[in-house]
C-alpha cells in the first residue's frame, strides 16, 4: 500500500502498509511538519529493511529484537540519532496497540541512550546588536531581513514559527504575533518597538515583491522571497551566515542561537523564569531551565576574567 500524492507525506513506496497508515496518521492527525515526517518515514524504512533481511514481520518484534537492532548502532551514531530512531520505533507501535496490530510495544522496556546535554550556544549582545542593524532597511529585500533577524531575536521564534507566518498573524495595534508552534500549538507573543519597527518598515516596502504576477506568489506569507514565495528555514539560516560573514563574526550563528539568545538575555537581565517559558512555548519548565546554567556559566567567566584574585 504506497501513500497517495498530495496527502503531505513523503514518499512511501514499498513501504509496509501499517507503517504507511501510521505516518498518514502523523500527517493528517497529527499535522506535523514535512521535514518531521521525512526523518520518521526515513527512520521507519531502514527499520523495515532491517526486519526484512531477519525475515522478522512487523507485527512479531519482541523487545530483545529491538535492543539488538539499536545496539548495533552504538559507536556508529550519536546517541541523540539512536534516541530519535527508538522514538519513531514506539510511536508506530503505540498507534499499532492501539488498534490491535500488536498486543504489547517493544520499545516500552527499551531504555533511552543517555545523551550529553550540550549547553545552548548563546550570542552575546553586542554581536547581536551589530547582526539586527547589518541588513540596509532601504529596499524591501534588506527591510525583510532586518525584520526577520529582530522578530527572531526580538521574540525568540523558532525559525519555523517565522517562516509560518501569515499577514494575519500580526496583532498591530497590540504589538503581538501569533505563533503556531510544535504539535500545532499556538501562543501569542508580544515584540519590542524595535522589532515591530522593522516589520513596519517592511510592510511598506512588501507590495514591491508582488508588483509582477509570478508562479508559486503566496499572498499571504508575512516574509517573502523576491518572487513574492514563502521563505524556507534553510533560506533563513544561509542569509545569516551571509551577514555574519560581513560582519567577519568569529563564530557559527545558527537561526535557533538567536532563540537561545533572546532567552538567556532575559533572564540575565531579571526576566522570570516562567514567563520566558511562556514567551518561548516550552511545554516543560525543565527545558527552560537550561538556561539559568548558561547565565551561571556566563558570570563565572566574567568572574575569572575580570577578579583580581580569580
């Protein structure tokens, strides 16, 4: 059973057909993004292949069997991409329990790869300053990418979330933004004048992408490419790097090291935990909270750079 074209799933050929039912449930039900079905469908098919040279059916993998599919991955993968394949695993047999494929989940008593909690890379504020007012605000190229490097700074947005948003998605009056973020979840954030600064600039010089009717225009996107097309996440970080090498920055700025920014420089400067939980749409305060050992992490080097007895 191969998946139909146009439903938003990645290409299923030879695909078993419950693993197909189950990423149509992902993508259907559960609405989540391309990128996200590509790396389960990617996960799931070398699964199935694995099964396939065992002559293992889907339907009659013990728990031993997965521990000894995953263990052979050990020294080859890092652990975060052995925990993401284990993740996909359960899933499928979770949405298969529940509708009577299988009577148990293998994964359940498989435990989870103990990964490195790598601290988030933060941009200090003075390159993030220089980064906001690189782009010219005098065209409507440079405009929109003034405003799309304040949105993700100013409100500490996924770049997803950015690249998701419509014109109606802005609250001008308020100074707010509505988000649509993982698991289709939807928050309101508010922006500095600064950032709602550049987006009004932008918005004046917009109707100029859109002077001539070009294919793939989408009307609605907030940020557009020059053809008047929604702009991609990989679009986003390569015109960083690009005003990152103007800029001769000696360091990587990823999209998400803006978020990370915007967070760790609320916080040092007296922001509340739990509103900068809100303001970035973690589910668990715990992921929040990595944050407070950056700002540690952070006055300890000031400490040992600037005491006299350090």
């Amino acid at each position: 059973m191969a998946a139909k074209r146009g439903d938003g799933l990645p290409k299923a050929a030879e695909l078993d057909e419950r693993v197909v039912g189950f990423l149509r449930h992902l993508a259907v039900e559960k609405r989540y993004s391309k990128r996200t079905l590509g790396e389960y469908e990617g996960d799931l098919r070398q699964f199935q292949h694995w099964l396939g040279e065992k002559r293992i059916d889907l339907a009659r993998v013990e728990t031993v069997t997965l521990r000894g599919y995953l263990a052979r991955m050990h020294g080859e993968l890092e652990p975060s991409s052995i925990a993401r394949k284990l993740s996909a695993i359960r899933s499928l047999y979770k949405w298969m329990q529940a509708r009577g494929l299988v009577e148990a989940n293998p994964g359940t008593l498989v435990a989870t790869p103990k990964q490195k909690k790598a601290l988030p890379k933060v941009v200090p504020i003075d390159e993030v300053t220089a980064l906001l007012e690189t782009p010219r605000a005098d065209s409507p190229l440079g405009a929109r990418d003034r405003a799309i490097l304040e949105v993700l700074y100013g409100g500490g947005l996924r770049v997803a979330e950015v690249c998701g948003l419509d014109l109606s998605s802005l609250d001008r009056s308020g100074r707010l933004v509505r988000v649509l973020g993982k698991g289709s979840k939807e928050r309101v954030v508010p922006l500095g004048r600064k950032a709602w600064a550049a987006i009004e600039a932008y918005l004046a010089l917009r109707p100029r992408l859109f002077e001539r009717q070009r294919p793939g225009q989408d009307p609605h996107a907030l940020f557009c490419n020059y053809r008047g097309g929604r702009l991609t996440m990989r679009w986003v970080a390569r015109m960083i790097d690009r005003y990152v090498a103007l800029l001769a920055l000696q360091r990587k700025v990823h999209p998400h090291a803006l978020r990370h920014s915007f967070a760790t420089h609320l916080l040092d400067n007296g922001a509340d935990l739990r509103g900068i939980q809100e303001l970035l749409g973690h589910a668990s305060i715990s992921t929040t909270q990595r944050y407070t050992h950056v700002s540690v992490e952070q006055l300890m080097a000031v400490y040992d750079k600037a005491h006299p007895r350090a």
